[in-house]
C-alpha cells in the first residue's frame, strides 16, 4: 500500500491559534529554511510529497515553489492568506482560487494544473460545503479538507475514514457520481472510537511506537494520509506568548518531529495525494459504506 504524504507549505506564524498573537513586525519568515530540511529528507528517501502551498508563501519565496515543482513533488492549494473558509466566504473564497492560478501558472508554468485543495485549519465541514462545488467548477479533482471527527477546532464527525467521492451538499456523505474525491486525513478507529494520528499535536504527541503501530493496522485496510508543517519540523520556530493549552497544541514535540518524519518515512511507502487518488480510484471503482471501516 502507497500512502500519502503532505506538507501544508506555510509560515510558523500562519496557524489560527497563533496569528492572533502575532503583530506583523514580528512576523520574519523562516518557511524557507524549515522547508529546506523537509526536501532534503525527502530527498534522501526517494519520496515525493504533495506541498499544499499558501499562496502568499509562494509569492514571497518564489525559488521556493519552483525548486518545490523541479523535484517533482505536487503543488496543491491551502489558501492564499490561511483564512479559513468560514472567514473567507464563497466569494472570498472563488477569489482565492483565481489568484493561486494565477500565481502559480506565472511561477510554475502554463501547463500545470493545481489538481487537489486542502482547507486552512480543516475548515470545510457542514458550513462551508458550499465550497465543494466550486472546487469542481474549477477543475480540481480531490479534497483533504474533512478532518473524519469532531474536534475542539474542527472535524465533521461520521465522515467516512477511506476516500470516497463527495456529495456536493454533504462532506459527510457518500456519492457514487461525483467527480471529486474526498481523501481525509488518517483516524484510527478502535473498539468505536475514533483516534486522530494524521499530524499536527496528534503527531508530535503521540509515542512513535504508537504512532507506527496505528498506521500499520490502518494500511492493511486504505492508504493513510499524514500531513506536516515545516514550522513544526524546524527547532527555531519562534515561540510567541499564548494561553497554556494553544502553546502546547502549537509547541510540544517540535524537537523530536522531524526524527518521528524519518523513521516513518523509513518504514512505509509514500507518494503524492494526487497518485493515491488516482490508484485508489482504480482499485475501488465503486464506494461503498464498507469502506468506513
């Protein structure tokens, strides 16, 4: 099984929690440096990622995106400015869309097609669904947006854990004929709960042994989708003055991450988002309720 690996391209200063608490003097960029150390990683393991890239990222590191695209990894979209889409609204949002292809068919050429969307802080569920067919509209072919359970921040909870194709109307249902494909984030489900080890805290935090052991039992079933951000790889992520429990959601195990990356890089299989979808969709033409499991 070939799972997927993702690296939401973003600034240290970029997650919801933490932007509040940043005034724009203070916001001096080290996305370039923390990126550096994630590609030469994947260098060494032979693994291409998909990159989903804030769009302002790449306007300000252009030789950023473009070493991104020459090493062969898949750009995806993840906002311009890492508003969720609540804030956005389907206007703000349609607007987005425009400018990050734009930007990117300037910096990464004519040709390249940005085939898959993920939302700032997991921010598509039962209120923003209306941007499901916007996506559509604009030619992408899959979403990792859905967080599959509720959180305190985000999630849509009983959302399927395997990829299937999205309703339009419903990112917690099912449809056999839509063309976009939902592909969430790796939960582990146990004796009926659900267990979040895709990334982020959940990652950092969580024991390695334990962390492999889950992703294993999972493989056996689906391609799991792991995501990382390069702040939380990078031990000189700058720490700013936040309430205890947002710190530790945004600090804790930064040190030890990037040791955790390479061990799993070493022990699973990795590919873009982009050929888990399409090799999922060849395997499973038909989605069922079976897959949930």
């Amino acid at each position: 099984m070939e799972n997927a690996l993702s690296i939401d391209l973003e600034d240290w200063y970029h997650p919801q929690l933490v932007r509040p608490h940043v005034r724009g003097t203070a916001r001096t960029s080290r996305v370039v440096e923390a990126t550096e150390r994630l590609l030469e990683l994947l260098r060494k393991h032979d693994v291409k990622a998909t990159f989903f890239c804030v769009g302002e990222v790449l306007a300000e590191h252009p030789e950023l995106a473009r070493r991104i695209h020459e090493a062969g990894h898949e750009v995806g979209f993840h906002g311009m400015t890492h508003r969720p889409l609540g804030e956005l609204g389907p206007d703000g949002f349609e607007r987005d869309l425009g400018e990050f292809d734009v930007l990117t068919k300037g910096l990464l050429g004519q040709e390249v097609h940005i085939r898959g969307f993920r939302a700032p802080t997991f921010s598509l569920d039962h209120r923003t669904s209306w941007a499901l067919p916007m996506l559509v509209s604009r030619g992408y072919v899959y979403d990792s947006s859905v967080f599959p359970m509720r959180g305190p921040l985000y999630g849509v909870g009983g959302a399927p854990l395997a990829p299937y194709h999205v309703a339009m109307s419903d990112p917690a249902v099912i449809d056999p004929v839509s063309s976009l494909t939902e592909i969430p984030p790796a939960v582990f489900r146990f004796r009926g709960m659900r267990v979040p080890v895709a990334g982020g805290v959940y990652l950092r935090t969580l024991p390695l042994r334990l962390i492999l052991a889950m992703l294993g039992r999972i493989q056996k079933d689906r391609p799991f989708v792991l995501y990382v951000h390069p702040w939380e790889t990078d031990p000189g992520t700058p720490r700013v003055d936040m309430p205890v429990m947002a710190r530790l959601a945004t600090y804790h195990g930064i040190r030890g991450m990037f040791r955790k990356l390479d061990r799993m890089l070493s022990t699973f299989h990795f590919t873009t988002v982009a050929e888990v979808v399409e090799r999922w969709g060849k395997r499973r033409h038909v989605v069922t309720d079976e897959m949930t499991c």
